[in-house]
C-alpha cells in the first residue's frame, strides 16, 4: 500500500493506520530480509546484536533499506550492528558464548563489561549541568547554555528505532504516565519561570515524539501563558519522520498532534522541528514527504541536523545530496557535527582534518539557501566547537576553531588555534598552537569544576 503518490493519498483519506511493528535482537528471526542474508553475516550482526542496542521497525526496514545493496547501504549501516563496531578481541569474545551456547545470563554480563568500557556518558557533564528549583534538581533538565535550556521528558527516553552510533540507551527508559508527565512538567515550568534569560526550549530524548500527543501537551500547552513571554522558541529534536512519518499522517492522534503545532505557532511563538537525517535516502519515501508538508502546513519551521559518520555519510556528494533534497522539500540545513565520543566510536569516527574537509567540498558546492549548515561541529565539555579552517599561519599548520556556544557565552565567536593534527579525532586531543600552554577557556573552565564540587560538598 506504499510506493507511490495514490497511496499516500490512500491513507490520509481513508486515516488507515500502519501497525507498528518493531525487531529487536529477540525477534531478528522474524526479518525476511535478515533470513536472506549470508550465514555468517547474520552470525556477526547477532553477536554484536548482544552488546549493542538493536531496535529497527518495519517501515524503515521495508521501505528505507535497499537490501540489494546490504552491507554498504546506509540506512542498513545505520540500524544494523556490524561486526567492526567491537574491537577485535571483544568479537571474539562474545562469538566464542554464541557458538558454545552460553546462558542468555553469561552473554549478558559478558555484553555488560563491554558496554562499560564503551563511555556510555560521555562528556562529564553530569556535575555541571544541573538546573534548580527552591534546593532541589530538576530532573531531565540541562541548562548549559544561558539562551537555551533542554528537557528530557522522561517518557520520551526511547526512539522508535536505535541509531547503531548512539549511546543514549544508557538512558532509555519508558513507561506511559500521565500523572507523572503532569508532575514533572510542571517543575521544569517553575524552573523556567524564574529564567528570563531563556528564549528557547528544547524538547529532547530519545525521542519526544514516541509520546502520544495528550502526554506532550501536558508539557509544551503550559508554555503558552503570559509567564512565559520570554520563551520565544519551542524545539522539538526529533528522528520520527525518519522512522515513523506515519506520526504525522495515519497515527490515531496524529492530527491531535498537527493541531497542538499550530496553537503553538498561532500563538506567536516560533515552533522550530530539529529533524536528524544522516542521509537523503531517509528523505525519500512518499509518506515522510507527505509528513514534511502537513508539520509545514501548521507554520513549524523544519530544520535538519547530523553528525558525520564513517560507513554512513562521510562523502560530500551524500551531504550534498542530502542539503539539497532537504532544502526542495523546504526544511533548512542547520547542523553538521562531529561524531560524539563514544559507544562504537572507532567505527565511525573521522578526524577533524577530513571532516573539515568533507564539509568545506560539499558546502562550497551548494547555493547560498544551503550554506546555513553550521560545522564541522564538536559538543565537547566547554561547548560547541566549530573547525572554521585548516591554515598556515607563519609557518605552522594550524586548526582555526570558535565557541558556536560556550558555557560563558563570552567565549562565543572568538577565533582561536590548534596545531594541526591530522589523527586528531575530538577537541581534548587537540594542543595550542603557537607555542601556548593553554587554550584561552581552560582556566577558567576548570574553575567551574571546582565550584560545582564544592557547592555539592
Ligand atoms: C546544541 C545545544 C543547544 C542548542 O544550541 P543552538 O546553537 O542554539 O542550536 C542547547 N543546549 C545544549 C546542551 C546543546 O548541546
Ligand atoms: S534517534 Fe537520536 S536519540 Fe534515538 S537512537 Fe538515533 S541518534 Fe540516538
């Protein structure tokens, strides 16, 4: 019933649901495509299954994977456990209690001790980040930035499918709760009542948008009081029209959902939709296009972020590819990261210098309207750390770098240096240039460490 414009049509007229259907490492048997497979293929992705999270549903499986083109196409990279996300030694272990039939019990503490040495909270934020309300944390709150303060409602800890190169399952909760929704909502909005200084809210996860529109309410309708002038942007971060457009199009509370969109707007505020596309294939289907049209129609603004990835992405002519189909489909393109530090890092890390590069051959081919991608960008500790040139500055090579966001907005837009290196993966490997000791942050960047020790003392 997909494929092609009069299905779509199809199932906005007649509202017919596509049941959700969702595999995770229990249920891979039930896959034809996976079925079909090489053996030992299937063998690799089971055991790497075992350690790694595995959640793929049946849309992006039917219709976003070209499986003629297993293992290199993309959307197949991106969902699927490969055997290079272990290091070698990692494999072997966890092969050898697969192939010797080791309890479901062995195999998971053996998975445990690899989960641990993968970073799953990268970044030692923890301590700085923690928002207050009359003494007491606000939970699934990040104020890190004076501008902008994120949120976690705690049942959107989940995604309706897991990215193979993200660590935020060591998050993933989920359990419907309205009264609780209702609680803990209410304590981010004293929260943000008492910060003028916030203009923007971003709604994050996982996914905001596993929730069912009447949960969601509970946290962004409040927002619409007078107290809140100061709130001028909503943001919703979120991968459903990738993995779920039917969201916005046949889901039960789907036009719910487009209904609270355009009270927000109508209400004066900017709604901003922060979509994640790795690649244009994403983009292609007639029900995710058909879901960019009706998230438009309520007067959202849709923009697009990534980050780089081998294996994934790490082509030009794919970010080109993917900018342009974004910006005919009206989305802008606003993010390009750099990979984050951790799970399956070594998989689909880049160094800096290539992706700098990767970023400057497929920017300088596009038109002005698609040069509003930002990057190659780190969010490392002290903030988001955009790579602005690789120059030659008597003599040295260097890495030319700004703040994109600190946390002293006063480090914002100031340029400054890093020798070169070509290997360099992320900014904590980074040195100087120029013979300096430090970078012009540290200092006092270390002292916020300091204070937040002894304020929690
Ligand atoms: C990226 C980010 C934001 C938003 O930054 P913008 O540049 O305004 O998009 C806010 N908080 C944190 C912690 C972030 O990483
Ligand atoms: S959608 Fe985002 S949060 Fe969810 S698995 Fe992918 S990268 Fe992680």
């Amino acid at each position: 019933m997909h494929g092609n414009n009069d299905a779509v049509h199809l199932i906005a007229s007649t509202e017919e649901r596509r049941p959700y259907k969702v595999y995770t490492e229990r249920n891979l048997d039930s896959i034809e495509q996976f079925l079909a497979l090489p053996e030992d293929m299937q063998f690799d992705i089971r055991v790497v299954a075992s350690v790694l999270p595995f959640r793929v549903n049946e849309y992006v499986v039917n219709e976003l994977i070209d499986w003629s083109c297993v293992p290199n196409d993309p959307v197949f990279r991106l969902m699927f456990p490969q055997k290079g996300m272990l290091q070698p030694g990692q494999f072997d272990t966890m092969a050898k209690l697969h192939r010797n039939g080791a309890t479901a019990e062995q195999i998971k503490e053996a998975a445990r001790k690899i989960q641990h040495s993968m970073n799953p909270h990268p970044a030692g934020q923890l301590a700085l980040n923690r928002p207050m309300v009359d003494g007491k944390i606000v939970s699934g709150m990040q104020h890190k930035y004076r501008e902008t303060a994120l949120y976690f409602p705690s049942q959107g800890q989940t995604c309706h499918s897991y990215c193979t190169f993200c660590f935020r399952w060591a998050q993933f909760i989920g359990d419907d709760e309205l009264k609780m929704a209702a609680t803990e909502a209410s304590t981010m909005h004293a929260y943000l009542k008492q910060h003028p200084e916030v203009t923007d809210v971003l709604f994050t996860g996982g996914d905001p948008l596993v929730m069912k529109t009447r949960l969601l309410k509970e946290y962004l309708e409040p927002l619409l009081a007078p107290e809140f002038d100061h709130i001028k942007n909503i943001r919703i971060g979120s991968k459903t029209l990738t993995f779920w457009p039917y969201r916005f199009v046949s889901d039960d509370d789907a036009e719910e959902l487009l209904a609270l969109f355009s009270k927000i707007t109508a209400s004066g505020k900017q709604l901003a939709f922060m979509a994640h596309f790795d690649h244009y294939q994403e983009l292609k289907t007639d029900v995710c296009k058909e879901a960019i049209k009706r998230i438009r129609a309520t007067g959202t603004m849709i923009r697009a972020q990534a980050p780089l990835t081998r294996h994934i992405n790490n082509d030009p002519d794919v970010w080109v590819k993917n900018w342009e189909t974004q910006l005919s489909l009206g989305i802008v393109p606003y993010y390009f990261f750099v990979a984050r530090d951790t799970g399956a890092k070594h998989y689909f890390e880049i160094p800096l210098a290539e992706a700098y590069e990767i970023y400057r051959q497929a920017i300088t081919r596009m038109s002005g309207l698609g040069r509003t991608v930002r990057g190659p960008s780190m969010s490392a500790g002290p903030g988001k750390v955009e790579i602005t040139g690789i120059a030659d500055i008597n003599g040295e090579k260097v890495f030319c770098l700004r703040f994109l966001q600190g946390r002293n907005p006063e480090w914002c837009y100031r340029p400054f240096f890093a020798k070169y290196d070509e290997k360099a993966t992320w900014l904590d490997q980074l040195e100087p240039a120029f013979g300096e000791e430090k970078f012009f942050f540290e200092d006092e960047y270390q002292a916020m460490f300091k204070a937040a020790d002894t304020a929690a003392a």
